[in-house]
C-alpha cells in the first residue's frame, strides 16, 4: 500500500475520506490521478 513519505497517510485513506494529510501527498500518483479525474485538467475555466 502506497502512503505519504511525510505524514505516512495512506492511498487509500485519501480516497475514502477525501482529506489528504499534507501537501505531499499529492506527490503520490493514485492521488494525482484521483485529482485530475475529479476536476478534469489543470487549466481553470471558470471565473
């Protein structure tokens, strides 16, 4: 199981929770993935 080097929260942790524990665990490829899924790119469309 994937977890955070920095505060040692768990992939699927996040996922079930929707909460990540710090900002590295964003570095982790199944959050990323999960980031993008969710809002779809990384340019913002809105206003």
């Amino acid at each position: 199981m994937n977890k955070c080097s920095k505060c040692g929260t768990t992939v699927q942790e996040i996922l079930e929770t929707g909460f990540v524990g710090c900002e590295k665990c964003y570095d982790l490829p199944e959050v990323q993935n999960a980031v993008l899924k969710m809002y779809g790119g990384k340019t913002h469309k809105g206003e």
